[in-house]
C-alpha cells in the first residue's frame, strides 16, 4: 500500500510517500523559519500563504522522489488539527482536491497521532502498549498508546508547553526564533547547576505540566541582572533553564511509567530533538530498568512520514473518507 502524506498544521509544508509502512519512498519538508524569524514567532496569516505556495511543488518533489504518479497511489493522508487552522486548510483542501480528482480515498490524521507513532519510523521500535512524551512548540503531554489507533491522555501541559517556554526565554535573551535549538547550543557551554530556577511538580501524582511559572523565574532574574547592571551568564541561564524543564520532562514520564506498570517509554515531538533531553531521559530510563524509544530528529520535528505512517494504520482499521465536507480543528481530539 502506497500513501502520499500531507502536512500544514503550522510552519512547515512537507509532503511524504510510504510504502506498506516501513519503506520511506521519498519525503520533503520546506520549513519557513526565515520567514517568522524577524517576529520572533509564527504570523499564522503569513504561514497559510506560504503554504498555498509551496504544497503544489513540495508534493510534486515527494513524488519525484519517490518515483511514482498519482495515479499509483492507494491512499492519502493529511494533518486534520490540531494546528493553525488557516494553514491546516491549505493542506486538507488540497487533499480533497486530489481524492476528488483521482478516486483516491484519504485520512484525516490527529497531528499528535502522527508525533505518538513516529518512532515506528527507526529501526528500534516499542510494543504496545507503552508510555509516550510528546513535547513540542505547542504541546507537552503524556500518553498510554495502547495501540496504532487508540491513545489514553494522562498529563498535559496547563500553560505554556516546553516548546514555547524555551522560544520565550530565548526572546527574553535576544536569541534567534526558533529558540530550542540556540538555547540548546548555548546550554551545552554553560553550568546546568548555575542558577536554581524552579521546578514545577504541581500535585502530588499529578501527571500535568506548567512551565510559565519557570518562564517567569527566568524573566524576573534577568530582568534584575539588567536593573543592576549586572552582566548576564546566558550560556549559565539556557544551562539552568533548560535543565530545570528536562527534569519535570522526565521525571512524569517515568512516574507515568511506573505508576502504568509500563516498562516502555517513547519520547516524540520537537523538543524531542534536544540533546540535554534525550541523554537524560536514557540515563533516567537506565537507572529505572526503563526501555527509551527516541526516533532520529529529522522525525521529532512536524514532518509528513508520520503523518503518512499514521494514516497508513488508520486505512488498516478500516477508517477512511472521500468526503468533501470534513473540516480541520484546531484543539487536539484527544483532549
């Protein structure tokens, strides 16, 4: 079974074709960071116009790639939400255009579906059930996937998700959007240990996550070094930063793996593809006689073979539309 992959959900258009899903026939990502950079975050207005310009020759790459036609595919795939719903339009118009067209029948995919599945994508894959971090721009929560197409919600994020916490402080510091990856480089220079930034556990077996109150700690320290004229450690900052959102990261993924009797635990989403992260979540999985599963970060990143691959289980279960009238939404279905 071939199927050709859509994804617009927010600043990245990416387009992706998948055979029988394990082989990755080709897979093309045209991101806009330059574009919202000089905003210091994604313009959703901007977003759906680059879309509209880019969906036609990014889908029309993937194929090439992949060195098949329309005409041979057996199924589409697209993000359905949760995202910004101008640029999920794009997306899904365009795949209806083509079902309607060619006959083809298509999915509609829950975003955070496709991010909970991509680790089917590397060579180490998990079984079912197991326990998933999704930690993203947008999102950080924590899943039971009892299987390809059934997810259990245990904890989310309340306020600001990881994703956006390390774009705000990395605003507050003058660093470059997006700002994961310059906090990330920074970090790696500086002392984890340097400040003690806050941790936010909330309740005693809660599974949730907040990280505006840390977002906050940091402003107002630098905010004060600025008053008094004080130099500012940023390499010492990210460090202490980072390091304080990892912790709470990874110790409710591994209490929500504990508590579940679950010895698996896959970590997915962009923030997925931070270093600092990813070593710590393997050492603590380590200590706890815990199974890591991390897909390679060209994956963790919104990209259109998860989407792809979670569409390709979807069409399996029986779950598939040409219908012109299904529309996008911009909140996750799974809460």
């Amino acid at each position: 079974m071939i199927i050709l992959g859509i994804e617009s959900s927010c600043d990245e258009t990416a387009a992706a074709v998948l055979k029988n899903g394990r082989e990755l026939m080709g897979n093309v990502i045209n991101t806009q960071i330059a574009i919202h950079s000089k905003y210091g975050g994604v313009v959703p207005e901007l977003a759906s116009r680059k879309h509209l310009e880019n969906i036609y020759p990014v889908v029309n790459e993937a194929l090439s790639q992949a060195g098949i036609t329309l005409d041979m595919l057996d199924g589409l795939a697209v993000t359905q939400g949760p995202g910004l719903v101008g640029s999920l339009l794009i997306g899904l118009s365009f795949t209806k255009a083509i079902s309607l067209v060619k006959g083809i029948p298509y999915v509609g995919v829950d975003h955070m579906a496709g991010h909970l599945l991509s680790i089917f994508l590397a060579e180490k894959k998990p079984e079912f059930p197991f326990i998933a971090l999704v930690a993203s721009g947008g999102h950080s929560s924590i899943f039971l996937a009892h299987s390809a197409t059934s997810f259990k919600l245990l904890g989310r994020t309340r306020d600001d998700a990881a994703g956006e916490a390390f774009d705000k402080v990395a605003k507050l510091l003058g660093l470059p959007y997006p700002g994961g990856p310059e906090i990330s480089k920074l970090a790696a220079e500086g002392n984890r240990e340097a400040i003690a930034f806050p941790r936010s556990w909330l309740e005693k077996e809660s599974l949730d996550f907040s990280f505006s109150g840390i977002k906050t700690s940091v402003a107002n320290y630098v905010n004060q070094r600025r008053q008094n004229n004080k130099k500012l450690a940023v390499a010492d900052i990210c460090s202490s930063f980072q390091e304080a959102v990892v912790d709470v990261l990874v110790e409710k993924a591994v209490k929500a793996a504990k508590k579940s009797g679950i010895k698996e635990i896959v970590l997915a989403g962009g923030v997925a593809a931070n270093p600092r992260l990813r070593e710590h979540l393997r050492n603590r999985g380590a200590d706890e006689n815990l199974q890591i599963f991390i897909p390679e970060p060209e994956f963790c990143t919104d990209n259109a073979a998860m989407i792809a691959l979670a569409g390709n289980y979807l069409f399996q279960a029986g779950r598939q539309t040409s219908a012109l009238d299904t529309d996008v939404y911009s909140r996750s279905l799974f809460w």
